[in-house]
C-alpha cells in the first residue's frame, strides 16, 4: 500500500513538473510572438495601410466592426494585429447586439504558429505571415 502511495505522489510531482516546464514554453513563446508584432507595427505603420479590423461569427455567420485597426495576419481574417502592436482572435459569437453595435475585443497572448493544430495547409508561422504583408519589414526598420 505504501509503495502504491509513494508511485501516486510521485507522479502528481511529475505531472505537476511538466505541466510548470509546458506553462514556462507557452509564456517564452508568447513573449517572442509579441516583441516580433511590436516590432513589425512599429515598422508597419509608417509603411502599410491599417483598415478597420472587422470580426467575424463562428462558421462564418455574420460579421461586426471593431474599434480596432490594423492588419490581417492570416488570409482568412481570423487573427489581426492592431497598429499599437497587439494580437487579436477576430472570430466570436456574434448575436444581432454585436452586429449593430460591434464587438470590443480585448488582446490576446499571440502564438507563433497562427492557426495551429488545425486542418493541413490552414497554419502558418508568425515571421512568415507578417513578411506576406510587409516583404523585407526587418530591413526596413
């Protein structure tokens, strides 16, 4: 019975350990993704032109404004980046409130593969998105 015990507490531990070093990966990922996006609108704005980002409703139904603007990151129009250099998930659940009167949208963590986990072909990485919209942005800055 003790040694049961002993094999449990010991792979709480071990769970507890990965699951720390995973959260650890995910926040050193968000932070690169966002120096890249603050670096990239600080360039951007001078370069390129921000049109209103728009959101729009799971499966395609609908679409609302937004107080934001700034760019596309994904042909899609499901991830956006603010000319202050933030990211946004631009797809919500959009009720005849949100349509009439638009969406506010917080920012969120980016991640450096856009559209990852999804269907083969739909992701893209985050420095191959943001050189489609602006080629040779690094040079420009």
């Amino acid at each position: 019975m003790s040694d049961e015990r002993d094999w449990a507490r010991q792979r709480r531990e071990a769970a507890a350990v990965h699951a720390d070093m995973l959260e650890q990966r995910q926040r050193a990922e968000h932070e690169r993704a966002a120096r890249l996006l603050r670096d990239f609108a600080a360039v951007a704005r001078d370069r390129l032109p921000a049109e209103p980002l728009r959101v729009r409703g799971y499966g395609g139904r609908g679409e609302a404004r937004s107080a934001l603007t700034g760019w596309y990151l994904r042909t899609d129009r499901s991830a956006g980046l603010s000319t202050d250099g933030d990211f946004y998930v631009l797809t919500a659940p959009l009720g005849l409130r949100e349509r009439l009167r638009g969406v506010a949208l917080q920012p969120t963590p980016p991640p450096m593969v856009l559209g990852a986990g999804g269907r083969d072909g739909q992701s893209i990485d985050l420095p191959d998105a943001l050189e489609r919209l602006l080629p040779g942005w690094r040079t420009l800055g």
